[in-house]
C-alpha cells in the first residue's frame, strides 16, 4: 500500500502494461493489436470503451468452454449479478487472479487497515459473522456461477470457516428467508466480534436476532462486538438505527466498496466516510466526467488527470479480461494525495426528465436534513418522476418506507425539496416559481412494502438492491400494486 501511495501514476501504468501483456495472445488481444501497444494512449486508440452487452457473446462462448478468449488462464467462475432492476442476468468472468489478487487481498488488506488503525482490536478472539448471498453456485456448461460472495465463500481456504460464522454450508443455502434462520440459531451463542455483509440485509438479520433472544440490543447477544464491515449502498440512511442496535460509544464502521466486477476502495481511516482507491489489485482505472457522459461514446481519462468534486463514470480494465469496462458507477474525488473517493449513484440512477439532473447524492443529502430536522429514520426509499400531464407541471414521486415517521409528512417534503435545492443547482431553476417541477409528491410506505416486492421478484438478499432513482415509474407502479 505504501508503494501505490508514494508513487499512484507509476503504478497504475505498470499495471496496465503488464494487463496488456498477459492478454496479448488471447482472441481479444489479438483483435485490438496489444502486442502493439506501449502507452496508455495506444491503448486508447487501440481499445473501445464497452457495456455489457457488447462483450456478452465472448462472455457466453468462455461460459461454454472455450478460454483464451479475453484472459489467458482458465476461467471457470461467473459471478452472476443482475445490477438493481435488470431482469436480465449478467455474468462476470471471476479469473483465479481476480480472485486472489483483487477479493481475498482485498480482505487481507482491509483487517489489516482496521488492526493498524484500532492497536488494542480483539477481532480475532471472536467470530466474524458473514451475510453473503442467497444463491448458491450452480453449475452450467462446466462452468460455475452465483453470486460473487457465494463464489468467494466457496473458495476460501478451509481455515478462514474456523474464524467466521456461520459455517459454510449455511452461509451458501438458497433460501434466504430459511437461511436467516439458520444463521440466527448458529451464531447466536458464538463469540461475534464482526460483522460483514450488506446494511439493508444486515438490518434485517439484527432485527430478526433481537426478536429471537428478547434482548433489548445486540450488545446483549454479542457483548464483544466491535466493527461492521459494510458496502453496497450508502451507509448513512441506515446509521441512526445501526447506532440504537448497537449502543456501544467506540464501535466502528468501515466501508468497503466492491462489485461482482472487482474490489475497488476501502475505508483506511477511523471514522472516515471516503475511501481509498486501491490501485494494485490488477485494476487499471479510467473515468468520464458525467457532465461529458456518452457511454460507450465518451472519452476517458487517466487517474493522473482526474479532479476533486467531480462526479465521474468509473471504467475498469481488469485481471479478469474487463477491458475499458463501464462498470455503471459514480464516483467523486476527495483527495488526489491520495487518492480518495466517495460513491455518488450509478450512471443509470439519477432523474433527468425536466433537466434537474438529480443523482443519488443529492437525494440522500436532503434525506438526511429532512430526517435530522424531524427526528425521523428512514428504511427505504426510491423516487420517480410524475410526466407532465396537458397543463399539469412535473414532479417528482417518493415513496419513503419510515422506522420512525416524521410528525408532520408535508412539513418533511418541505424541508426535502428546500435540501434538494440547495444541492443542486439544476433541480432549484426548475423548481423556480413551479416554472417546471411542482412540489414532490412523498408518500409514506407501510411496513414491509420494499421487503415484500423485492421478495416477489426473487431478488432477497446478497447484493439486491432498492432502485433509488428512476427516469421511468415501472419500480413505483410496481410498489404501488403492493400498497
């Protein structure tokens, strides 16, 4: 780590050299020229930016055997990700080098990041309870797919079982509701010292353990409990009912921020809501200004260019044979000495039907005031926009699942759209005078509704997620049959 802190640039182009070279004799080395490429900006010139889809029919020839294709060595894991909405699976190519290059080292790093930060951590005198998916690996083609951290839990060494709970087989089953079950009756008389998983998901299990014992908070259960090591949304909606479910003063909250397609950044500080950006883990990194945006179209830059307070469109080219790989995530800089980011949202999630540009972002920002200002929680949310109808301006619909409901919901939509205005600058000129958009439209979901219609679409679980910000209203029509 201190290698790529001291010397980013160096790194990150000796990476991708080496990338190149690894790939040059397989058929989409061969078909972009890598034995000619000795710059970044050969590679540029050499290698379009691409999407799924474009790489798809490769990705299915490799699932039916044939290899050599993107990446040199064999490939027989796909880390089956269907993103938040698509009904539409995809399959990433999990190399054996993504795998103990990018994920394990990754976990390596991140305790050893905690232990360095907190000297007097008792981490490994307990258990650390892992919430992973809820599909198990399934076999196709004589190739293997599910969810990346059931692929992940499967090939760890047999002794990373002695310090993690639940065991193995219960971590991998299926079902997820009989899965939480199991998980309930196997840890709550263990030593728990971490957790790791998703907030949404884990929230759900916590609750669900505190049901089970009749104890008052999860100190009662786990009394050495001391990290919770979460990814995969945003923290902040779910921290004040974290901090009533733990009442501990010192705990502590790392974030870590990784996809089916790579491990990308971890929290390296106590208390710290950026993250690093890791830069040898066999990921090359290129980002699109958003305000330049043109998927596959865009233009790229190189980390040595990137700014703060930019949102950026992540592109990654990867030990697994991801090359110039919009991988549908926004970031923005922090810090460049080093290099530290926040998530922002994803390039599809944000709402741009009247020209408010509103990103995930902006919506949390004005979440957490209208929360703070209505001694209100928030257990999930998503928004989507009310068209134009003949005279009738738009708007924007919030349906907004409540753990403690705000007094006066009207008083809170007016403190949300004031939130909304000061943070984006787009989304005020359009709400000038009702010029464009009327105030939004927030609803208050009964209990269950998100849980229910996630359940309904078989989507419980691991990395499922609530959409947040929508351009069509199919999600909220969709929960709205439920209401």
């Amino acid at each position: 780590m201190e290698l790529f802190l001291k010397y980013p640039i160096d790194v990150q182009e000796e990476l991708l050299l080496k990338l190149i070279a690894s790939a040059k004799n397989t058929e989409f080395g061969k078909l972009h020229q890598f034995s000619k490429i000795k710059s970044y900006t050969d590679f540029q010139k050499n290698v379009p930016i691409q999407r799924y889809e474009t790489i798809e029919p490769l990705i299915e020839r490799c699932r039916k055997g044939e290899q050599n294709l993107f990446w040199p060595t064999k490939i027989k894991w796909f880390a089956k990700s269907s993103g938040t909405t698509n009904a539409k699976s995809k399959f990433i190519p999990v190399s054996d080098e993504a795998l103990e290059d990018c994920h394990f080292k990754a976990g390596k790093d991140m305790l050893c990041l905690y232990i360095n930060n907190n000297e007097d951590a008792q981490l490994f005198t307990g258990k650390g309870l892992r919430l992973g998916g809820s599909s198990a690996i399934y076999e196709d083609n004589e190739s293997y797919f599910g969810d990346l951290s059931a692929i992940i839990i499967e090939n760890m060494p047999f002794w990373a079982d002695y310090s993690s709970a639940p065991k193995q087989e219960t971590a991998l089953m299926s079902e997820w509701e009989t899965k939480m079950e199991a998980i309930i009756d196997e840890t709550i008389h263990e030593n728990i010292t971490s957790l790791v998983g998703v907030p949404s998901w884990m929230l759900v299990l916590l609750n669900k353990v505190l049901e089970k014992t009749g104890k008052s908070n999860i100190l009662e259960v786990w009394p050495n409990l001391e990290v919770y090591f979460h990814g995969g949304v945003n923290f902040s909606p779910y921290r004040e009912q974290y901090e009533k479910l733990i009442p501990k003063k010192d705990f502590k909250y790392y974030e870590t921020y990784n996809a089916s397609e790579g491990f990308f950044a971890l929290q390296d500080q106590n208390n710290s809501e950026e993250l690093l950006l890791m830069l040898d883990y066999g990921i090359f990194y290129e980002f699109i200004p958003m305000s330049e945006y043109e998927g596959e179209n865009s233009k790229a830059i190189p980390l040595s260019e990137v700014i703060t307070d930019v949102n950026y469109a992540v592109v990654i080219s990867t030990n697994g044979g991801l090359w110039r790989y919009l991988i549908g995530d926004t970031i923005k800089f922090t810090s460049t000495d080093p290099y530290r980011i926040k998530i922002t949202g994803r390039t599809k999630h944000h709402i741009n039907v009247f020209g408010e540009e509103l990103i995930i972002e902006n919506a949390e920002e004005a979440l957490k005031s209208a929360c703070e200002k209505t001694d209100s929680t928030i257990k999930e949310y998503t928004v989507a926009p009310i068209f134009m109808n003949g005279k009738d301006k738009g708007a924007h619909e919030w349906i907004i699942e409540f753990e403690n409901q705000p007094e006066d919901l009207h008083f809170f939509t007016e403190i949300l759209d004031n939130a909304l205005k000061n943070c984006n600058s787009d989304y005020e000129a359009k709400r000038y005078n009702n010029m464009t958009l009327n105030m939004p439209k927030v609803q208050s979901a009964r209990d269950g509704l998100f849980y229910d219609w996630l359940k309904k679409k078989g989507k419980l679980g691991g990395q499922h997620k609530v959409p947040r910000l929508s351009n069509k209203r199919e999600f909220i029509e969709e929960l709205h049959q439920l209401t």
